[in-house]
C-alpha cells in the first residue's frame, strides 16, 4: 500500500494554513528552493478528477487505491493543486503514477511567485471537489491538515516546513550476516545483503 509523500523534492512552506488566503483552510504554499519553477510529483498513484482552468489551473488528484495515512489511517485521499501556468498535458481521468512529475509551481491565479498550493483531503473525490469556506475562500472538501496526510522521505529536503512535523519513511537498511542467526522480532519483510556464494537458510520454528 502506497505512503502519500510530499509532493515536492524540497519542502520549502511560505505561507501555512490558517494564514492570510489560507484562512479556515488547511492549504500550504510551497515554493521549492528558489525563486524557479519546480516540479511537483504526484504523492501516490492517482487519477485526475478536475481540472480548473478559470483560476489557478487547480487540478484535483484522486488516489486509485486506499493509502496509509502517518497514523496508520487506511482510506482513499484526495489532493489539490494550484498556480500551474500550463496544465495542457493533464485531463479528467488520467492516470499518475506515485513520483511521477505532473504538474509544477507556477504563478497562474491569485499568486505571488512561483509556488503551489496544496490541499489535502481525506477519502475520494466528492461534490464540485472545494466548497466556499468561512472566510470566502475555496478549499477542498473534507479538508485534512498535510502532515496528517503526507509522509516524507531521504528524497525530500527540509529547507522550511513551518513548524508542521511530517512522518519520515524510514528505509529498511540491509542486514549483513556473517555465521550469525537473526530471529525476526515480528512478521514483516526483511532485506539480507548477499555475497558472492553466501548462504542463507531460513528455518520455520516451531510456534
Ligand atoms: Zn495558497
């Protein structure tokens, strides 16, 4: 089961939720390492549910299968993006891969710099995909904060995540065995560096 990542390879938060056009909202501008326009990669395997054309060129990203959130939550997620400056290449009911660079930052919209904005929902796309909030603003239905959606990992460079703690993956290290048993502390996948001609021999104990 795919872990949603952060959708860019360098976290650099501008302005967080709750802020200024983020008010009663749990939408985040990220703006990458510079002043450029950089790549965003699709945080799992999705569909394009929505594109919209009339702002910021938002595209709504619909998981195809049910991810795990960083608490261990199974359910669908719903992401969307703004201030890509051509979405051409995109339409309803394209695949994405997880990884795959899709969209970028850009300025189109109500923006200030290149950057993206990005919003998190939990479970699959539903309604017109935003409604209107309190404060006049559109954003996502069923809005969830992004640390509570997203993960990160050894890719993704933390140059500013606005105070925001993001779940790391941690990638499971090979272990070496030199005449040595290892008896696994729980079930799960284990990864075993082999030399040339070493032997591995597993055995079923007995419960
Ligand atoms: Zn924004």
């Amino acid at each position: 089961m795919e872990k949603p990542l952060f959708p860019s390879k360098n976290m650099r938060i501008t302005q967080g939720y709750e802020e200024g056009t983020h008010r009663d909202s749990y939408a985040i501008d990220n703006a990458g390492a510079d002043y450029g326009i950089e790549p965003i990669y699709a945080p799992y395997t999705g569909v394009v549910k929505k594109i919209y054309e009339n702002d910021a060129n938002e595209v709504w990203l619909e998981s195809i299968e049910p991810v795990e959130y960083p608490d261990g939550t199974v359910d669908y997620m719903t992401m969307m993006f703004g201030h890509c400056n051509d979405v051409s290449n995109l339409y309803v009911g394209k695949k994405i891969n997880q990884n795959e660079a899709f969209y970028q930052e850009g300025t189109k919209g109500n923006a200030t710099g290149n950057h993206c904005h990005i919003e998190c929902g939990k479970g699959k796309f539903t309604g017109s995909g935003w409604v209107k909030n309190n404060s006049g603003f559109w954003s996502i239905e069923n809005r969830k904060k992004p640390e509570e959606c997203l993960w990160i990992d050894d890719s993704i460079k933390v140059l500013d995540n606005n105070g925001y703690t993001f779940k790391k993956i941690e990638n499971k290290k090979p272990t070496e065995f030199v005449d040595k048993t290892f008896i696994a502390p729980k079930t799960d996948l284990y990864g075993v560096y082999l030399k040339k001609n070493q032997k591995v021999k597993i055995e079923k104990l007995s419960q």
